[in-house]
C-alpha cells in the first residue's frame, strides 16, 4: 500500500456552519509534508473572518521542491462561495512533477514559475494567468526522448492553455 501524502501536523482548523455559508478559520502547519514521496516543505495555512461572512486565506508552501503562496479571500454562500485568490507559483522544481508522474517523466531539471489569478464562484470559478519554464529539461519515459523548455511561457484561462510562440526542444537541440 503506497502513502499519497505524509507529514506532521500542528494547530487548528474550524469548519463554521458546514451546512449552511460554510466558513474556514485555521491557523495550522504540516512540517515534513510529502506528496507521493515528494518533499514538500512546510504548507502552513492561516485563515480568519475579516467581515461577516468574508474570510481571508494565507496558504503556503515553503522549504521543499514546490514554493508557493495563495493567499486572497472567499465570501461564504450558502450555493458557491465567491472567490478572489491569487496563486504565486515562486518556484516548482521539475523533479516535482517527476515524482509525482508514476515513472512517465525522468531525469528532470529546472523549474517554473508563475501567477494565477482564481475569481468566480466555487461552482463557477475563473482563472487566468501564465506559467513560465526556466531552463526545465526532462525525458518522457514511454519515448525514451529528452526535452527541454528554456524561458518559455504558458498562458492559462478557463478557456484553454496558449502557446503563443512556444518552442520545445528535443535532446538533439530541434525545435518544434
């Protein structure tokens, strides 16, 4: 049996009216947090109400292959909550993905990083924003072929993922 996440944890969470405008307010961490065997970090989690029915939202990952902070807030509805989060990815190792991939990507290098804004509701959400590859080299293990991403950047949105003027190489150094 293979554990899909693991870590300490410390501190408080409450669920406020879980039948009703469900409502969060935590302040806690998961010290030697792992995904799938992937060192995490620290992902500490701090939310309060801040006006009747509005919660601010502090979450972050820290000290492990994936650093990140998504913070904002979120109005309670008894249908959908309204969203306004922003997600700073600061740095996602490649070797993350890789850990996480089940063996389909191998030897993986670099990062990427980027910002996403989350609007709309918890039934309807928005998102929009762009990710961007630094110097992330891999090889797709069912190809046995090696590729790489220097500097390139992916638009996302709810609509699609954007490639405008992407170039993947191959091991070889072509572009496609």
């Amino acid at each position: 049996e293979e554990t899909l996440a693991r870590g300490r944890l410390n501190g408080n969470i409450i669920m406020e009216d879980p039948f009703g405008s469900l409502g969060l307010i935590a302040d806690m961490e998961i010290n030697e947090f792992n995904v799938m065997d992937v060192p995490m970090g620290t992902l500490s989690l701090d939310a309060r109400e801040s006006t009747a029915g509005i919660y601010d939202f502090n979450l972050a990952l820290k000290g492990g292959d994936v650093d990140l902070d998504l913070t904002g807030d979120y109005e309670a509805d008894d249908v959908a909550a309204k969203l306004n989060l922003d997600l700073t990815l600061n740095e996602v190792k490649i070797s993350a993905i890789e850990g996480c991939s089940d063996g389909e990507i191998t030897h993986a290098e670099g990062s990427f990083s980027g910002d996403i804004n989350v609007s709309g509701t918890t039934a309807e959400p928005r998102y929009e924003g762009d990710i961007t590859f630094d110097n992330a080299d891999f090889t797709i293990a069912t190809l046995n072929a090696g590729f790489s991403l220097n500097n390139e950047t992916l638009r996302i949105d709810n609509e699609g993922l954007y490639l405008d003027q992407f170039q993947i190489e191959d091991e070889n150094g072509n572009d496609f």
